[in-house]
C-alpha cells in the first residue's frame, strides 16, 4: 500500500530536520527505510522479524515507523526496538509472572 504523504518525501534528503519540519507523527516503513538508507525489501523484513531499529506501530496489516524513534535513531546511532520497558531501568517487563499474574514495573527495579 503506498502511502500518499510518502510521495512529499521523495526527492528530498532525509535530514533530522527535514524530518522534524515536515513529517508528521508516524512514517511509512519506505520514507523512514530511505532515511535510515534501507532498502524497502530489507525494511519490511526487519519489520516483519521486529528487528527495525526504530519503534513500529502495528495497526491491521500495516505497519508505520514512530517518527520521533527515527529521530532519536538518526541523532544518536543506536536502535530503539519495540521492546516495553521499565522507564526508569530499562529492564524488559514480563507480561506475566509464573502463576499467571500481571507483574508491576515497580516490583521489578528496586
């Protein structure tokens, strides 16, 4: 599915702040592919085996890229992937203990 905001994207370089001034919120996975300098196929694949370095958003079928995670992957170099989080550890939350129970984040950083 092409994304008809995409077809402002194309042609231009893909700056942070070109980024900033004229992307909205999420991206489609070929604009934030270009920007990363991606190809499409290896994109989706990434996004498929939730290896993309940036945060996905999975809504139905389609898929678009967060773009303030772009922004912080571009600026800094290092991935953000759809991992949950302590936010103030980082450590990965479980989404259930072993009976079964939802676990809180505060039990788990202390």
């Amino acid at each position: 599915m092409h994304d008809p905001d995409s077809a402002t994207h194309e042609g231009h370089e893909c700056t942070p702040a070109h980024i900033r001034a004229t992307w909205s919120g999420t991206a489609s996975v070929e604009d934030a592919a270009r920007a990363l300098g991606l190809s499409r196929s290896k994109s989706y694949d990434l996004v498929r085996r939730g290896e993309f370095p940036c945060r996905v958003l999975r809504i139905g079928r389609a898929s678009r890229i967060v773009t303030a995670s772009l922004l912080r992957v571009l600026d800094s170099g290092h991935p953000e992937y759809n991992v949950a989080g302590h936010p103030s550890c980082g450590e990965p939350l479980p989404r259930t203990s072993v009976v079964g129970e939802p676990i809180s984040a505060r039990r788990m950083c202390r």
